[in-house]
C-alpha cells in the first residue's frame, strides 16, 4: 500500500494497520533476536570447524617438528631459530600442564559436582581429645553432636564439648571451576594459533623469506599494534571482574543456591531448569509464588520505564523549547536553575523527598498548619501501591528533566532556521511545525539516548530504592513490595533473604527484556534507518 492511499482510508482503518504493524514489528524483533543468537552460534561452529581443518592441514602437510609441535608447543619455533619465542612457548605449555595436574583437575571435579563434604561435628570424648575417628560420634547439626557429648560424658564429670570441621564451598568451587574451564577454553585457542603458526614458519623458512624474530613482535606491540598493548590490562581486567562474575551469575541460576543451601552450613546442587520452570507458573507453591511476583513486578517495571522515559524526554524537550523561544527573557537564568537542581546528588533528592511525603514529614505538617488536614490524620501518600508509584513517577521529573532540557536545548539551537521560515511561510501550524520539523530531528539525535533511558530506567535502582524502598508491602509478593522494580526485587532476594537462584534467574530475565527492546527500538530508530538525513 503507498502512503496516498493509507491517507486516504479512515482513521480508524489507519489505527488498525498501524496497531497491526506495530505488533508486526514486534513479533519479527522477538524471532530476530533468536536468530541473531542462532548465526552467533552457527558461526562459532563454522570457525571450529576452520581451525580443525587448519590443524589438520599442519600435520599433514608440516615436517617432523612442525609435528612435533602438537605436543611440544614452540620446538618448530626453535628449530628455525626462533628461540625465544619458542622457549616462551613452550614454557606456557608447561605452565599449564602445572596447573591442570595441581588445581585444574579438582576444579573442573568441583564444578561438576559443587563439593561432596558438607560440615560435621566432632563430639569430645574426654573434653580435650575429638572423636573424629569414629563415625558414630560425627554428627551434621550442632544440636545433636551437643546432646550426644553431654550424655557420653556426664558419667565422667566432663562438660560436653564439640569441635566443628568445614566442609566444601559450593560457591567458591563453582567460581574456580568456571575459571578453570576459561583458562581451559583459552589454551586451546593459543594451542591452535602456536600449532599453525608452526606451519607458517615452516613455510616461509622453506620459500627463504624472512621470519620475525621476539624483538621483531616485541617492537610491532610498541608500534604497529601499540593498541594490542593498551588494551591488554583493560580486557584482563574486563574478563576478571565483569565476564567471571556474570558467567557466575549465570550459572547460579541453574542451582539450587538460597538460604537453605550455603556455606558454612550447606551444599547447593545443579538443578537444570527448575527455577525457571518455577518462574512460569511450576514447581508447586513456591513456584507459583516466584512467578505471580515475577510477572506482576515486571508489568510495574515497565509501566515505570515507560512513563520514567518518555514523560522525562518530552516535558523537557517541551521546557526546552519554551525556554528558547523568541521572546523569552532571562534564558541563562532558566537554564541556570535546572542546573542547580542536578547539581544535588540525585540520593539526596530522593531521600529528602521521602522524609516530605512521610507520615510526620514537612508536607503533613504543612497541610495541618494550613488546616487542610485534620491533626489526628496521617498523610498516607506511601502507604497504598497506587498513591506511591504515581508519586515515584512525578517526582521522578524532579530528577529527569533537567538532564532533557540541556541535552535537547543545544539541539534545538543547531535546527536550521530557513526550516522554521519555509514551514510559517507555507501556513503550517505550530503542532505541524513540531511533528515536522522539532520531533523528527531530536529523536534523529536523541534516538540512542532515549533506548539508553528506557534500559536505565528500568534497571533504576536509585529512585525506587531511596524513595520507597519497595514498600508498600504486601504478603502476596516473595520477598518484594508493590513498588519494587526487578533489580531492587533482585537485591532484596540477595541480601534479605540469600535466594541467590533466583535473584540469577531473574538477572537472567532482566538482560533479555532489556536486550529485546534494546534491539527492536535502535533497529528502528531513524539514527539507524537514516543516517545520512541530516548530515
């Protein structure tokens, strides 16, 4: 259909195709988003398959050292006198063989099975000497290896006495083997590159070019890839404290790691997919719980990062706009005072603002002063779920609009004037001029921007956290208030409760809305689809 003829049909039939469409375009993001992840994969198979096929041209086509490199790493090196390249080579080899024989081994048995000996206690038999010789003094709860010491030794006059041993921490075996199998993962890869860089060698050395010596690469990572160098510690870093922890994170989600199950006095399982088959209405009471608060936090979460997002973005665009319009004095001040409320610490709003709207605060003293509540009264704004996420909207604008009106304010100030003069001068109207004109060229530049802020907001854990802390409460929630988005639910179910599987699975599900969205909006935002339009 061309766009004269969807003018021409009736408003209501043009609601309908662009509801249509617009759930359309939903549907194909959602399939697209599997598929990408789908040609990630497939292309990880593909370049596997390459190196194999690289591997295998190397020993079949390479000599008697460049085979012997496939267990000696760097001997190829070193026979065509690139010695301290090959030594290096060879040394790592070693290094890891170390490892594998003194850690590696037990840490990759750790992950498989999250540890064996749970804690025990130790019953005394005399009050000095512990009974860990024989089993039927070893006990797994305090309470009973201390009532089986008081009644063994009362005939003797000693006090009961009992001496704990530790057992396996499910949570650091989890982490080192993770951190085994990546270190795993990563010598295969320098194996691969070392073993077909041993057939380059051998070629060149056989066609009498010339071969890089260890100085040779030292001063190519000082010069030509001086960016190899600086980047090196970031990304060391980057896989340490980000990707270690989030493959962690990841993990836990597949365990049955909460309150019941941890260290000291507990061993957590892998469980396979059960949280997440409680988290879609399964695994009995428990489950139907986790999953009633689930998706009943999350329609909240949205509903908050929508209103969050875009009342911010165009009230302030709007403010902006007012503020640079012709005529209107003192603009400087105007900006002024925006700046100033940014310049206090957003907690500090946050939590001034609660103290104001609680019972007892500045706002109740206010309205009894006035006599506009009764004094016997208590302002109850935060008490119901209704009253509190409107509140937590609005004042949210305190926050959010000023950082939209400088950002929208120097782009406002760059649109082209000769486009406001054609527009008045063909008689369009003032919303005309803005639907046009305004809105098309800061969503082209703010279009990033405002997928930035709709993902941020709903992983705000400022606002919710510092205003209302989740609360009201209701016994309809696991371990949540009305207000809570995921990631303060997150936080709770972490540090008030310990149900670390949970709070994973819930990161888990977090990362896919936010990713799914994500893709949908920049796939379709004319910063993307246009790029050149205002170049």
């Amino acid at each position: 259909m061309t766009y004269v003829e969807f003018m021409e049909l009736p408003s209501n039939e043009r609601a309908k195709l662009k509801f249509y469409e617009f759930w359309a375009k939903l549907g194909r993001g959602f399939c697209n988003f599997f598929i990408s992840i789908g040609r990630f994969f497939l292309r990880l198979g593909l370049n596997i398959r390459k190196s194999f096929k690289e591997l295998g041209y190397a020993f079949s086509h390479g000599d008697m050292w460049t085979r012997l490199s496939f267990l000696f790493l760097g001997v190829s090196h070193i026979r065509r006198k690139q010695i301290l390249k090959g030594i290096c080579y060879l040394l790592l080899e070693a290094l890891f063989i170390l490892y594998i024989v003194v850690l590696g081994v037990n840490a990759v048995k750790g992950l498989i099975t999250l540890g064996n000996t749970e804690i025990h206690y130790y019953c005394s038999l005399d009050g000095s000497t512990i009974a860990t010789g024989y089993e039927g003094f070893v006990f797994s709860d305090q309470a009973s290896a201390m009532a089986f010491c008081q009644f063994y030794n009362a005939g003797n006059g000693v006090p009961g006495d009992i001496s704990v041993k530790y057992g396996d921490n499910s949570s650091v075996l989890l982490l080192f083997g993770i951190l085994a199998v990546i270190l795993i993962i990563a010598f295969i890869a320098f194996y691969s590159h070392v073993v077909k860089d041993s057939i380059e060698v051998q070629e060149k050395k056989e066609a009498h070019l010339y071969l890089n010596t260890a100085f040779d690469d030292f001063r190519e990572l000082l010069d030509k890839k001086f960016y190899l160098t600086l980047l090196f510690f970031p990304v060391l870093g980057v896989c340490i404290f980000t990707i270690l922890p989030l493959i962690d994170m990841i993990l836990m989600a597949f365990t049955n790691y909460n309150q019941s199950h941890q260290y000291p006095a507990s061993l957590f399982d892998w469980i396979g997919l059960t949280n997440f088959n409680n988290l879609f209405g399964g695994g009995g009471s428990s489950g139907s719980i986790f999953s009633y608060t689930f998706f009943h936090i999350l329609g909240w979460t949205l509903i908050w990062a929508f209103f969050a997002t875009f009342l911010n973005y165009f009230l302030g665009m709007l403010l902006a706009m007012l503020i640079n319009k012709k005529g209107i004095k003192l603009k400087k001040l105007w900006r002024t005072l925006f700046v100033f409320s940014i310049a206090v610490p957003q907690f500090v709003s946050l939590l001034t603002w609660n103290k104001f709207l609680s019972s007892s605060g500045f706002v109740e003293i206010i309205l009894k002063t006035w006599g506009w509540m009764a004094q016997g009264d208590k302002l109850t704004v935060l008490d119901y779920t209704s009253s509190a996420r409107i509140a937590i909207i609005l004042i949210n604008l305190w926050i959010g609009v000023p950082y939209t009106i400088l950002s929208t304010s120097g782009i406002l100030m760059n649109i082209p004037a000769d486009l406001y003069e054609s527009a008045q001068i063909d008689g369009a109207k003032p919303a005309t001029i803005y639907l046009k004109i305004t809105l098309p060229y800061i969503l082209f530049v703010t279009g990033p921007y405002l997928i930035t802020q709709f993902v941020g907001n709903i992983n705000n854990f400022n606002v919710i956290y510092f205003l209302t802390a989740g609360a009201p409460t209701t016994n309809n929630y696991m371990n949540a208030g009305t207000t809570d988005l995921l990631v303060t639910w997150l936080y709770k179910l972490t540090v008030n409760s310990a149900n670390y599987s949970y709070a994973a699975v819930i990161g888990i599900m977090t990362f896919v809305i936010c990713a799914f969205f994500s893709l949908i909006a920049y796939k379709n935002s004319s910063a993307m689809k246009n790029e050149e339009d205002f170049a």
